[in-house]
C-alpha cells in the first residue's frame, strides 16, 4: 500500500431539517432544495458533475424504484453518470470515492435521503434480516438493539445510567445543531424494549443530505479547506446474531484500522450510534476509551440519537464530520456509518484538514 | 396550500424461497420435533446451522443433532408485542444456545414478566401444535429447570423433506403523494389535467414530479392542458388482468394532451381496437364521480401530422 493514491476530498455538505414527518413532500421534493444547496457550496451546475451516486431504500416510503424518481432532483437527463445503493448513503460516498480514485472522475455529487413516516420503520427493517431463520419472527430494530444493551450490561461494559447520559450529552449538543430532530436534553423515557427506553432510541424522522467530492486541486479551487478523505474501508459481522460477540465490533475495528484511524489520535469521533449502546460499542472497537482519547469531541453534531433520516443517517456523520474541518474547528476526525441489525455492516472514514 | 393528501397503501408479498440442504434439514427437523446444528472445520456445531461457515466460508454439511433445551445468552423484554412477532402477550426476546450448541438462535420466551427472566436461565423448546417446516415450528421458549434433554440419536435425513418455503410479508403504508401530485390530484377531481411548467426549459410535464429530469429543478408554474389529446403510440392489450372488468382485446396508449410536453397513458375506448392509430385526436371520457378519466374517446377530429407530435414519442 505504498503507491501513491489520489488526493480527495470533501469540499461540500448540506442536509435537511430532519423532521417527524415531511408528507406535504414527494422525495424528490425533499431532497431538492439540498441538491440545489451542496452545489451551491461549490458553484457547480449539475452538469458539471463528473458522478452520481445516491443511497436510499424503497422499503422506508413502499414505493418500487423510488430512488429513479429523486433522480430527477439531478437533472439525469440526458443520461448522467450515476450509480446507487439499497443503503445508507455512506456506501454510495464510498463508490463515488473509488469512482474518483480511478481516475474516471474529478468530482462527485453523494446524497441519500429517508423518509421513513409512511411506514413503521420498526416494522420495515426487519426485512432486511435473514428470511429463513429470522424475518419470520418478526424481531424489530429496537428489540435487537435491546438484546446488544443487555449483552454490555450483562458484561459490565456499560449501565443504564451511563445509557442515559450518551443520550442527554447527544441531544445538549445537538440544541446547537439547527437541523436536528431532537434538540435539547430529554428524559430517559419509558422502557420501550427492555433495558433500553425511548431516550435511548433515535427519532422517527424524514430527511436527505448530499456531498459533494472533489479530486486534488479541483477540490483545492472548490473549497477554502477541503477535508481530504485519508483512509475509507468498511466491513461486515457475520450475519447470524448468535454467532456474534454483540459487545464488539470486529468489523467496525477492522475497517478503521485499514482507514488509518489509529495511526494519529483524531480530535473529533461522528459515531452513527442509532441507540445509546451502540456508542458503547464503538467507542470501544475505535479506541476511544483508552486513556488519552478522553479529548475527543464525539457526535458534537448530536449524532443519529438526535436525527436519523434513515439511509442518511451514515453519510450524515461523513458530512458533519468534513463540515467541521472545512470551519476550522477539527483537524483530523473519524467518521463512522452502520447499516443493519446490531451493527452488522460498518464503514470508517479518516478526514484531515490542511495545516491552518 | 391545498389539505395534503393520503391514502393506505399496504404492500403485500407471499416470498416463496428455496432451501439448501443445511437450511432444508433444519427446518424439516424443526417440523419432526428435532433440532439439527452443522459442524464446522474447527468442530464448532452452529444452531441455526447454515450452508457455508461464517469464518472460512466453507461449505457445511456435517449434521448433528442438539437438545431442545438450552441456556439465554441475552435477552430483551418486549411490553408491547407487534403484529407477527411468536407472542401477543409481553414476551422476551431471547438468544438462546441449546445444549450441544456452540452459537446461539434468536426467538421468544413465554415469561410472566421480566423479574422472571435472567441471562443463564435454563429454557426449553415448546413446540407449535400444527408444524410446517418453518423456524415458527418453534413456538416459542419457555422457562425449564432441567437437565439437558435426551437427543433422539437423529442423523439428519428425513423422508419428505421441505424444499422450501413462503414468508408472507405485509408492510402498511400511509401514501402521500406530495406537493406536485398532489395539486394534479385535486384539479383532476374537478375534471382539470394540469401540469407544471419547468422555469429552465419551458416544457410542461403532466403529470407533474415537481421537478424537471433534464434540468433538476422545481416546477411550480401550473399549466392547464387538454382536454384533447393526440395519441403518440399505442399497444393492444390481449390479456385480462385479475379485478379488471375491461374486455379484451383493447387499446392502451400514449396520449398527448394539447399544450403538454410529456405523454401520459391511459386507455382507449368509443372505437374498434383495429381502428385505433397514432396521431388519432380522442378527448376524455368521465364516469359519475370518478377521480379521473375512464378511458379517452376519438374527437372525430382530421388525425394530428407526425411532425406535430414526434418529439413526444
């Protein structure tokens, strides 16, 4: 892995107000206004836009092929260069950073969009687990989730004290996060599936976000402070539960190792942790815990625990994560995305800034 | 801004999947009363057994069979049971590893309350009086305080094994269709086609997407078209569909309302299928408080020139 690897960044991000319900919108219509707002950031035209490529699941809205109506959003014809993902929009930032690597582009417009409330988004993901074994039965998110919390409990990695104050300090930080669903600190809540309450849960919401990506000097003429992608790599769990260790996360470390994570201490952590113990989790798998990482800002955007537009949720943390280099305010920071049960599937991105 | 609309909209599947051989001995085991695992390379026994090994990828194949009782590895307590789950009554969710089994299967425990349920506790197996072939064979769990259970010695072949299996799947919606459609919707419920104009290109898309595919912008500019149409292109539909009280054959086609830029469909009746033509003028043709047009009609209008229409093929 010596050779010499394209430079790239992120140059844009813009996203939603992530709210309940947006049912006075069609996708498309939602997720526009951001398409408009990222490229504006960069004074790009559509046109101008070497790839496409977007994230989103036809199962949130139960609408086939929905992701080829939001197409229109982009102005697709004549036919564009383009690709998505039947998940989170980090997975398609992922396509369009190789699709940028090979040379094939020089920029890269990424979005993803969730609208979650015309379905039961409880209900929907469970679709998506294996139809043999699992499906059959039923088991929401959030009763999956709880059987990860009471494996940490149960370990002594974590309490529901601790639980409640992940949730508290996502929300407090999130009241400075204009965009967030759930903004301000909110009590711990009724059980929902034992041990884990309604305050340790994230929102029901609807929302989009969208980045766009720039190669070597075209990123350096877009964009003041361009926060340059040094490492990405993501991994999968296997994907019966039971045969998982639910207290780890080999995969998540396994990526963030390939993405270099642990080779210079970052200064900010965007975990997509969608319920409280899932930080647990990661902030151990990513060495976060360890003594000397107590410094590290994590989720000062609030996290998923104060928005999660389903889909977006992922790329969400990628943007937050660049946004905050591009200000000024960090360095180096870690971005994280997950899709599936448990922390199935879990990518890691390493952003820098240039020296200030 | 006009009421938002909404409708239900429940999409509905019956999944028919076929089985490998690990997954089709388990299942037909699960309807004999047999819990079956796979061993692995490293002698690992998997319960639910699957056809490859999740560490070295292998295939599995080495069956062997576990108890139907077992221990709770972690467990959840679910107050509110949903629609399909194994119980309706408060429940935990529990992984459990049966005896002899080195991982653990996801389902249900028949449990009191949650002051019942502890991770270690020693559950069993209660079978489903009518048994498929499914993991529901499994009932559920419930609480045992017991040895392990005796194994029948079984060796994993079964006559008349399952092949397969349907997973029905229901999720229910609340459609909306969102500002554009929505405000098609209502005009067209007045007996009104109205499109929206693209600010870029000019060109009026009916129905309207609220966004312009060749510039990807907003539309918002209304425009009434039609009522008369021409028709761009044409099939002969052959086949009756299920629900459908049309008789066939009958024609179904792209038609182009005048002053629209994009053609929309719709059936054709009022003349011979034979007969029907591109560039044939038909206009709209209502029912007594229907939301849109039965079908279109001809106008006995002299049929549009090509030129007049080719762009909208």
């Amino acid at each position: 892995m010596t050779r010499e690897i394209r430079e790239i960044a992120v140059v844009a991000f813009a996203q939603t107000g992530h709210r309940r319900t947006s049912e006075e919108l069609s996708e498309v219509e939602m997720l526009m206004p951001v398409l408009h707002d990222v490229l504006a950031r960069t004074g790009l035209k559509a046109g101008d836009i070497g790839f496409t490529c977007s994230g989103s699941s036809d199962y949130l809205a139960g609408r086939a092929f929905s992701f080829t109506m939001a197409l229109d959003g982009v102005g697709a014809w004549p036919p564009i260069s383009e690709s998505h993902v039947e998940t989170d929009g980090a997975w398609a930032l992922y396509e369009a950073w190789v699709k940028l690597l090979t040379g094939e582009a020089e920029t890269a417009l990424v979005y993803a969009y969730g609208k979650t409330s015309p379905g039961d988004v409880r209900e929907v993901l469970t679709r998506q687990l294996d139809p043999y074994y699992v499906a059959p039965l039923w088991p929401d998110s959030v009763a999956l989730a709880a059987l990860q919390a009471r494996a940490l409990i149960d370990a002594g990695l974590t309490d529901e004290r601790e639980l409640a104050a992940i949730a508290a300090r996502s929300r407090t930080a999130a009241a400075a996060n204009p965009h967030a669903q759930l903004r301000g600190a909110t009590p711990p809540g009724d059980p929902l599936v034992a041990p884990l309450r309604t305050g340790d849960c994230p929102p029901i919401g609807d929302g989009a976000a969208a980045v766009v990506l720039a190669a070597g000097d075209t990123a350096r003429r877009l964009c003041d402070r361009p926060a340059w992608i040094r490492g990405l790599d993501h991994r999968i769990e296997a994907h019966s539960l039971g045969v998982r260790d639910l207290t780890d996360s080999p995969s998540t470390r396994l990526a963030a190792e390939r993405a270099g994570a642990f080779e210079l201490p970052v200064d900010t952590a965007e975990l997509h942790a969608p319920f409280t113990s899932q930080e647990v989790v990661l902030r151990r798998a990513l060495k976060l815990d360890l003594p000397g990482a107590e410094e590290v800002r994590i989720n000062p955007s609030g996290g998923a625990l104060a928005a999660n537009p389903v889909m977006a949720a992922g790329l969400i943390r990628l943007g937050e994560a660049a946004a905050r280099i591009q200000r000024g305010e960090s360095d180096r920071a870690l971005a994280h995305a997950t899709s599936g049960p448990c922390l199935q599937q879990n990518l890691v991105a390493v952003l820098e800034g240039d020296a200030q | 801004m006009p009421e938002v609309l909404k409708a239900p909209l429940a999409v509905e599947f019956p999944f028919t999947r076929s089985l490998g051989p690990v997954q089709s001995a388990f299942l037909t085991g699960l309807r004999e009363r047999v819990v079956l695992g796979v061993k692995t390379v490293d002698s690992r026994t998997l319960v639910p057994p699957v056809e490859y090994d999740p560490v070295t990828a292998e295939e599995l194949r080495d069956l062997v069979e576990v108890a139907p009782t077992g221990t709770v590895t972690t467990w959840a307590w679910n107050h509110h049971p949903r629609r399909g789950q194994p119980l309706g009554t408060p429940f935990a969710w529990v992984l459990v590893r049966l005896d002899g089994a080195d991982t653990a299967l996801l389902h249900a425990l028949d449990a009191p309350g949650q002051d019942a349920v502890h991770t270690g506790m020693r559950v069993r197996v209660r079978w489903a009086e009518e048994r498929t072939g499914a993991i529901t064979d499994i009932a559920c769990f419930e609480p045992y305080d017991g040895e392990p259970a005796q194994r029948t010695g079984h060796t994993g072949e079964f006559e008349d094994a399952v092949t397969g299996i349907v997973a029905a799947a229901r999720l229910d919606y609340t459609y909306s269709p969102g500002r554009a459609q929505s405000a098609y919707l209502h005009a067209l419920s007045g007996r009104r086609t109205v499109g929206e104009r693209c600010p870029s290109c000019r060109k009026v898309y009916v129905p309207p997407r609220g966004a312009c595919p060749t510039c990807g912008v907003a539309t918002s500019e209304q425009v009434e078209v039609g009522p008369r149409g021409t028709v761009t292109t044409f099939c002969i539909v052959n086949i009756k569909a299920k629900n459908l009280d049309i008789e066939v054959p009958y024609v179904y086609a792209h038609i182009a309302l005048d002053g629209a830029d994009l053609a929309l469909h719709a059936r054709i009746g009022g003349m011979p299928y034979d007969q029907v033509r591109m560039g044939l003028r038909v206009e709209p043709v209502w029912t007594e408080g229907a939301r849109f047009p039965d079908h279109y009609r001809p106008t006995g209008e002299p049929d549009a020139e090509y030129d007049t229409y080719k762009e909208l093929l």
